[in-house]
C-alpha cells in the first residue's frame, strides 16, 4: 500500500491567500466594475480570446451552461447560440444590464442573468452540464471557489488564470516608479484541483488585450484601476506614453500588449 503523497500536506491556499495579500493588484469591487462596464462593452465579440476559448469548450452531451462572472456577455451570448440554456452569474449589476441589452439584440432569450458573486449563498442557481469562469477568479478563497464551480457542474469545467503576476505591459511596467508585487499565479489552482482529486488539463491562450481611451485621464485612470495612485513623475511618463499611442477611426487612442491565459479544464467525477 502506498503511503500518502507529500503534497497533500501543503496548504496552496493559504499560500494564494498570502500573496493576494502582498499582491499591488487588489481586489475590485462590484462597484468598480459597475464603473467598467461601458469601457469592457467596448471590446469585440469575436475577440481573439472569445475565439480561442470557445473553440476549446467541450459541448459533447451538453444542454445547458454556468457562466460565472460573465461580465457583459461575451462567451454566454456564443454559448446560448449552442445550448437550450445559459445561466449568466455576475456580481456587477451593470455588467448585467450591459449583458441584457446585448442578448437582446443578439436574438438570445435563453440566457438567465442572476446577481451574485462568488461569497453568497448559490442556493437557487441550478446545476448546468458545463460550468465556466473566463478570467473571473479573483477570490480570497480559491479552494473554497473551486469546490463550489465544480459542485455546480454536471459534465465539466474550464477556467481561465492569468499567467504571471501582472495585468499591465512590460511598456508600461517600465514607466512605473515601483516594484509591483504580483498576482498569484495559475499553479495555485492546478496544486488545490489535484489535492481535491481533479486531475486538471492545462492550455494556454495567447491574446492581445488593451483597450481604447478618450483621453490621456482616462488611460491613467484605468492604469490606477490596478494599482492605486500614481506619482507625479509616473503620471507624466505615462502621459507621454499615451500621446505616442496609435489612434482609431475615432481619434481614441489604442493601447495593446500581449497577454497569457492559463486555461484549465476537468471532468466532473462520477
């Protein structure tokens, strides 16, 4: 009889835990992305990302769909077009007003938009066959999150992390002032689903991320979504950086860099 495997003994989320505490990227509110809303209903449907994810979602079996934090409805809308239903959770109410006008004209009255976030009780949120979460694991509790995303579903999961610590470019990295403290990485989660006995399958998804900007204020503002205040100095390089920026057919300034999406997926033990 083999005796017990040495990392079950390691606590990977009080690990996570810790460095969300020393992490320089904070937690957001759903106020804070009530605020967001109209900049991510900016982004295209089709988006790199949207395309590489879905093309890796298995539908086999499959008539219904939990899209945890599903923002303004990038992947839900796709997904209704696929299944009889799609459950959109979010906890930003504007994010689910944003959803609601977009399934509207999109034809989709299949999509159930509820308003939670990952801390409240999922009492009345049905179990679907495939449970998603695109870029929405921004938790304290990550084995506890987990375990309630795998709960809810009947086939299989996927999610998507961030590879590395950092939301921001290199470019604008190295106009800061600071050593940014990261984000935990994507391995907390593959460590936390093999101690709960989900063997995790690992892709990774290459995109181009960024947004569009009005103004100079407004690209320093989203700058300061992720990492607090700005210096004096640190707002007139990154004014200088904006200038510089390529413009759109709008005169809206375009600000990209390469992003990594770590992106695990498991079957629903038996």
């Amino acid at each position: 009889m083999l005796g017990k495997d040495l990392i079950h003994d390691i606590d990977f989320n009080a690990l996570y835990q810790e460095q969300c505490r020393r992490s320089s990227f904070g937690a957001r509110t759903a106020a804070d992305w009530d605020r967001r809303a109209e900049q991510r209903n900016r982004r295209d449907l089709n988006s790199d990302y949207n395309r590489e994810f879905l093309a890796r979602v298995n539908l086999e079996g499959a008539r219904t769909a939990l899209d945890i934090g599903c923002g303004v409805g990038n992947l839900a809308i796709p997904l209704a077009r696929r299944l009889r239903k799609v459950t959109a959770l979010d906890f930003s109410r504007e994010m689910l007003r944003k959803l609601d006008v977009n399934a509207r004209r999109a034809g989709m009255s299949n999509i159930e938009m509820l308003l939670l976030s990952w801390t409240d009780s999922w009492k009345g949120v049905p179990p679907a066959d495939v449970v998603i979460c695109s870029r929405a694991m921004s938790v304290e509790d990550l084995r506890g999150a987990l375990q309630k995303m795998n709960r809810q579903a009947r086939l299989r999961c996927y999610l998507t992390l961030h590879v590395g610590g950092s939301y921001l470019g290199a470019d604008v990295l190295a106009l800061l002032d600071r050593p940014l403290e990261p984000r935990p990485d994507y391995i907390y989660a593959v460590n936390l689903l093999y101690q709960m006995g989900l063997r995790a399958r690992v892709d990774f998804l290459r995109s181009q991320g960024g947004m569009t900007y009005a103004s100079a204020g407004e690209f320093l503002d989203g700058i300061r979504w992720r990492i607090g205040p700005l210096s004096t100095k640190e707002q007139k390089r990154l004014r200088q950086f904006y200038r510089a920026l390529p413009r759109d057919e709008k005169g809206q300034a375009k600000y990209r860099h390469d992003f990594e999406w770590a992106m695990l997926a498991w079957e629903k033990k038996k």
